[in-house]
C-alpha cells in the first residue's frame, strides 16, 4: 500500500499527500479500529485463489465507507482506489463500489452515499455518474 500511495498519479486522483511508513501505519490502524469507517481492500480473485501467490501480491486497491455525519449515520462518503494500472478500465471499480454500497445498506444503515472526487478525475466521475450518483 505505501510503495502505491508513493506514486504522483494516484496522490493527484485520490487527493493524497505523501505519508511516511509510520503515518500510513497509524492510518491503517485507524480503519481498524475507528467506528466511522470501514475499509475492505481489493484483491485480484484468481491471483488469490493461487496458494503460490503471496496475498499482499494480490493486491488491486480499496475500497472505503466513511459515515462523515455523527448525527446522521444514514449518510456515507465513498471512496474507491484502484491502484494497480492494469486493473483500470475493467468495471472492477464499478463492481466493488456496487459491493459497498449494498454492503453499507444492509449492514450499516446507510441509506445515501456521496463521493467527492476531484474535478479532473473525470474516468471516477463517469464511474460515478453510470452508478446514478449526481454532480453538485
């Protein structure tokens, strides 16, 4: 995850500022244990269905709920990183946000869900736009 978060393109497209190991540490630690978010990562099914295969190598990205609005739990901000190249463009993103929202639905309660993606993301707004998310 940190060598991915080193990389300038996904800093621009997630809105990252670069971490030091022991910060990203502290962050991954906090999706552990913060009642306000949940974070699943994204793994390549069939790379992980191979025992020979490490599970950090079949790492794709993640995919985030945030429940931003303590006095609202039936609000939540998405995010998805798909932060390997070669899995771009291929719906996965698509699929596992669809995943996440029924996910946050039937177990969370969430009943709206927002994305704030920067303005010259345009390959996540589309994503988003296809999902009937709206643009304000």
């Amino acid at each position: 995850y940190h060598e991915w978060m080193k990389s300038p393109e996904l800093q621009q497209l997630t809105a990252s500022e670069p971490l030091t190991l022991e910060q990203e540490y502290d962050m991954e630690r906090s999706w552990r244990e913060d009642n306000d978010k949940c974070t699943f990562i994204i793994l390549d099914k069939q790379r992980w269905a191979d025992t020979s295969v490490e599970e950090e190598q079949c790492m794709v990205g993640d995919v985030n709920i945030f429940l931003t609005d303590p006095t609202d739990p039936s609000l939540a901000e998405l995010e998805i990183m798909i932060a390997e190249p070669s899995y771009r463009g291929k719906g996965i993103g698509k699929e596992v946000t669809r995943m996440m929202m029924c996910y946050g639905a039937t177990k969370l309660g969430v009943k709206k869900f927002q994305a704030k993606i920067g303005l010259d993301n345009q390959v996540s707004i589309a994503m988003f736009k296809k999902l009937h998310f709206q643009e304000v």
